[in-house]
C-alpha cells in the first residue's frame, strides 16, 4: 500500500480526464509542492456530499491519481493548476495530518482498457461535442480529445453529469465502459442497436 495526499473536490476527474483548480487553502498549497518538488502523485477525490457527519466520511473509496499538467499564478495571487487523471486506486483508509492536509492509504485500481466506438455509440461522440462546444472552458482542456475510444467517451460523461456519487462510484467500478454506455443509451433514449 502507498500513502497518497488527497484533493476533495466536486469536479470529478477520471483516467484520462482534465481539471482545472485554483489552490486557496495552506493544505493544498503544500500537496501542490510537495508533488513538485518530490515528484509526488496525489489524487482527486469524489465529495459523497449525503455523508455530512465528517469529512472524512465524505471521500468515496475510489479515486484518481493526477499528473500535474500545467500551473499559473493568478493575478490575486492564488495557484491554479490543470492535473490530468493517469490511474484509479482504491482509497482504503485516510487521516488527516496536522494542518488538514488529508492522506490516505491505496492500492491501484485497474483502469478501462481503450476500446474501439461501435457504430451505435456515435450519438453518444456527437452529443459530448455539443457540450464541449457548449462548455468552452472544459474543451479548451483537450487539444487531442479521444473520439474514437468509448471509454474515454463513456468517462468523460461520468465527470460532467450530475450524477449522485455512489451511483459514479457504480460506473467506474465496472470492467469496462459497456454499463456506462448502456446507462448513457437510456438516459439520452438512443437504440443500442
């Protein structure tokens, strides 16, 4: 098992993904260093906002680790950086350091394999470009989006629907992206012939 810092955040990053934050709290701004300066990975984690007793009862057992792709100081001063999911891991317990910073203990959590779009997915393809194109702070985070892969589709739409946590958790537990397609057929009433 490995200890990794752990970043809370109601923006969802899966293998493959992107995200943008902006670090505002000590705690973060010391993960953020520490992973520069000792190339050290850390995760984002899923906030299960129906668990209100703690924060630690608030990360889900899975979670992504996260490259940091690119980092700017904003003009108020504050960081903001783009991370980049690279690997699943299950989370197996977590304590919280002496400023807050929380760290948890994982083991690596298998990955979808890419996997070749079907001819009936390409609706699913065409409808996460209309968002993209309609969220131009999402799609400017892929210069080389992944349309020909349905898992990279099928993840990408699990970070930006607004889904309940555990039901997420559901998805990205699975073997592979065939439930999430299936659910995303159904949700957006497509034939999955």
């Amino acid at each position: 098992m490995n200890e990794i810092a752990l970043y809370p955040s109601n923006v969802h990053i899966l293998p493959g993904g992107r995200g943008s934050f902006t670090l505002i709290e000590k705690r973060y701004l010391r993960m953020l260093k520490e992973a520069l300066a000792k190339d050290l990975p850390f995760a984002v984690c899923m906030i299960n906002e129906s668990e209100v007793d703690s924060e630690l009862k608030q990360i889900p057992a899975i979670a992504t680790q996260c490259n940091i792709i690119n980092f700017d100081q904003l003009e108020s001063g504050l960081l903001s950086i783009v991370v980049e999911g690279v690997q699943k891991i299950r989370i197996h317990d977590i304590h919280l350091e002496q400023d807050g910073l929380m760290k948890g203990n994982c083991t690596l959590y298998p990955n979808w394999g890419g996997d070749t779009l079907r001819p009936k997915d390409e609706e699913l393809v065409d409808k996460l470009k209309l968002f993209f194109q309609s969220m131009p702070e999402i799609s400017s985070l892929y210069p080389s989006p992944h349309w020909d892969d349905i898992s990279w589709v099928c993840q990408r739409w699990i970070e930006v629907l607004p889904l309940e946590v555990h039901y997420k958790q559901l998805l990205i537990t699975q073997n592979n992206a065939t439930l999430t397609a299936r659910f995303l057929h159904k949700l957006f009433h497509l034939p999955e012939n």
